[in-house]
C-alpha cells in the first residue's frame, strides 16, 4: 500500500465537446459506451458521475450494461471486509467479454485502485488502466495511451486540482438531489481506515468554486445538495476574503442561492463539530434536521485504542447540545463491532451508549482487518463473538429505528419527491429527515417540495398524504 500523501494546488481545464465532428458534411461518429459500477460511498457516486463527464470528452456516453460498453470502469472502495478479493473476482466476471471484444478497455478506480496500485495489473491482465481517487481528471489521456495498446497506472497525489480540470459539466437537466464534494482527506489516522492513505490529506475546496457548483446544480433542476467530505465539518476552505470558512459558514453562504431548497452534509467527526455549525442546525431553514456523527465504540478504552480523541462522556454531551440547539434532529451513528481487544464490557458499554443517545438510523459493521492501519496487527476478537455482538448490537439500532419512525405518524413533514412509486399515482421522496416516504394519489411531479402527513410507518419507509 502507498502510504504518502501531500496536498493540492488548483488551475484550469476546457472541457471538449463529447461528440468527434469530421470533415465536410459527414455525421457526428457514434458515440462510444461507458459502463461505470460504483462501490461504497456518497463521494464514490460524486466521482463517478465526474468521470463519466470527463470520458464525455472522448465521445462515450453511459450504459446500464457491462455487455454493451467499449470501457468498464469499477469504481472501488476499500471501507468494506476483503474489498480488494471482491474487485480481483469482479474483473474475473469480464474474461469473456474481454475475449469476445478484444477493443473493450477496462480500468479500475477509486481506493483500491490506490491501494494495490500495480498489483492490479499484474493479477489480471485483462486491466488496462488503473486510476486512483485523486487523479481520475487525468482519465481522457489514460484513455487515449489505452486506445493505443499501453498499460496506464496513475495513483500519484497530483498538484493540480481535479475538481477545477473538470469544472465545465454538462448542462443537461437532472434530478432533484446531488452530492457536492467539499473536502476530501482525513488527517485523524483512526487505527482502523485506510483514508487517510488512500484520499490523502485533509484538503477544503475554495469556497467560490462550491458555491459555482452549487449554482450550475441548482440551474439544472436540483433543489437538494448534499455536502461530501471524509471529515466534512473539518472544511476549511479559502473563502472571498482569503481567510479560511467553516463549514457552518460555507452553509450560510449556500443558503442565499434561491431555488436551493435543502442542505446536508456528511460526514462529521466529534472532534470538528463546532459551535457555529451546532448554531445553524437551530437557526438555518435550509439546513435539514439529521446529522450522521459516528461514535464507532461507546468504550473509553476502545476508543483509544482506535486513535478517535473522543470519550463517550464527550459525545453525549456533545448530542446534548446539539439536541437543544435543533430539538427534533435525528441523530445517525456508525459502529464496529469485535474491533481488536474488544471485552465484553467493552461492547456492553457501546450497548450504553447507543440506549442514551437512541438513534433515528445508523450503520453497523464488524471489525474486519485493513493491512497497513495500526489495528490490524493487533489481537483479533473471534468471529463467532464479533457476530454474535454484532446481532445484538443490530437489534438494539432496529428497534430505535423503528421507534423514531412509529413517532413520525401523525406528524407534518416536507417531502421532495424523487421518483414515481410502484403503484399508480404513487410517488416517493425524501423526507426532512430523509426517511423515505411513499404518497398516494399525488399529483406532485418529480422536483416538487410538498407538506405531508405521515398516516403510518412501515419496516424502513412511512406512507403520507398531501397536505392541501
């Protein structure tokens, strides 16, 4: 694993027009065909649309299927147990394909793409480019040394930013929601992840250059951005002035763009969650009610041993005053369970900590082994008690869950619908606390942001009616 990092400069990039024009009257050539599976996270899906953008240039458009595609890019994380084995097994899926169209080209992106580096291609062939997280704004090149019969490996820290080489997006209509990158790095080095070696270093985007993005998203339809970054509320971003913002005061700058109804973020650290942005979750209209802020453990012990700085008596304290500065906020967490040195007091005290704070949704994992952290070399906690905690622990999380939703019956919320349901007249949206809620006989279209009444709860989504 490659285990530098260093920070980013930024300058500029013209986009090319996607479709090749040929001499004298002859048509347009056909475009070719990007197949991109995206893994893992919020900013993955980010990164994936950036790079089918960027392939645009060179005249391909997406499809839906792998069998269709002149280029198949994976698009990988490496959070979940074994990702790398998944990827090798993945591309083993694609020999035939690749036998029978000798011209497809095959790349791998993203965190695993930085973290085995040329391993990659020496295990399968049949790979032609391997990019990592921060350089894919350098995949219309790679793709042309492909085109030519070269192997192309890019996993450096480059010092031109990726974000300003791809500025000039497609102005096509899109749907309602969108993720927005602000930050990327982690300088926390939790004993447990591999961020920090394979997105760098904490870097903040200057804030004109997010709030032009923003713009551009909401002129093409979007009327909820979600903010993105590995640490997001530790941004840190140039701002008009030249001196660093926060993140609280990037959001107060978002909410003066009209036609942008709605702000998230995610995903917070303890540590970075600030008095300012406490503040605008009670005093900002567009920033919405839930907040992701992991604990991973509720064991003072364990925490230490994962390098989080943080007690479980100062993350209590600090959902307390989140909770009186937005009394209805739903909180969500992530926890590890079976983490190396885990006792059974250990986990009984994350059980603790959970039944105080009481969730409104949450992610939960068992501890699984990422070569090159700190944790990795230490003594493991049998399986068969990391899955034995890990059941007990999910069934605490689901009860909570389904209490926070059984409490929403009855009440009003904002919901922006997303998409047609499965039944007719039916659609389906997010509400403010982004539980998901299905309406029937709705005349909305999708886009619109409408008061519902939620009529009753269902395993993980609430049914409502129109308000009016």
């Amino acid at each position: 694993m490659r285990l530098h990092c260093k920070r980013r400069h930024f300058p500029v990039w013209q986009a090319a027009d996607p479709y090749v024009r040929l001499e004298g009257n002859e048509p347009m050539s056909a475009p070719k065909k990007l197949f991109i599976k995206t893994y893992g996270c919020q900013m993955n899906v980010y990164d994936s649309e950036r790079m089918a953008e960027a392939l645009g240039g060179q005249g391909y458009v997406e499809t839906k299927s792998a069998d269709d595609a002149d280029m198949i890019l994976l698009n990988t994380c490496h959070i979940r147990e074994k990702a790398a084995e998944k990827v090798y097994s993945e591309l083993g899926r694609f020999k035939g394909l690749k036998a029978e169209k000798p011209d497809l080209k095959i790349g791998v992106a993203g965190c695993v793409a930085q973290a085995e580096g040329e391993e990659i291609m020496r295990r399968q062939p049949l790979v032609d480019l391997v990019v990592g997280p921060q350089s894919y704004h350098r995949l219309p090149e790679m793709e042309s040394k492909a085109r030519a019969g070269e192997k192309v490996l890019d996993t450096d820290f480059p010092e031109e930013d990726k974000f300003e080489k791809l500025k000039n997006r497609p102005k096509a209509k899109r749907g309602p929601t969108a993720f927005l990158t602000v930050q990327e790095g982690c300088d926390k080095f939790c004993a447990f992840c591999v961020v920090p070696y394979t997105r760098g270093a904490e870097v903040s985007r200057p804030v004109s250059r997010i709030i032009g993005e923003a713009q551009e998203l909401v002129e093409r339809g979007v009327r909820e951005i979600t903010l993105l970054g590995q640490n997001v509320n530790a941004y840190h971003g140039e701002g008009p002035n030249g001196a660093d913002w926060t993140l609280a005061q990037l959001i107060w700058e978002l909410d003066k763009i009209d036609g942008l109804e709605r702000i998230r973020f995610t995903t917070s650290h303890p540590n970075d969650m600030m008095d300012d942005l406490i503040e605008a979750h009670g005093t900002c209209k567009k920033l919405m009610p839930y907040l992701h802020l992991p604990v991973q453990a509720g064991s003072d012990r364990i925490l230490k041993r994962m390098n989080r700085s943080h007690t479980a008596e100062s993350y209590i304290r600090l959902i307390e005053r989140i909770r009186a500065a937005r009394p209805d906020i739903l909180i969500s967490g992530d926890f590890i369970v079976g983490f190396p040195e885990e006792t059974e007091e250990d986990f009984q005290a994350t059980l603790d900590l959970i039944e105080e704070v009481k969730y409104g949704t949450a992610y939960s994992f068992k501890y699984s082994t990422r070569p090159g952290t700190p944790a990795a070399e230490r003594a493991q906690v049998e399986a068969a008690v990391a899955d034995e905690r890990l059941q007990r622990l999910q069934a605490l999380l689901t009860r909570q869950q389904r209490e926070v939703q059984d409490s929403m019956v009855g009440r009003e919320v904002g919901v922006l619908f997303e998409k047609a349901g499965r039944l007719p007249g039916q659609m389906v949206g997010k509400s403010d606390y982004l539980h998901a809620v299905h309406v029937a006989d709705c005349d909305r279209a999708i886009g619109d942001l409408a008061r519902v009444r939620i009529v009753s709860s269902g395993a993980n989504s609430l049914a409502g009616e129109l308000i009016g």
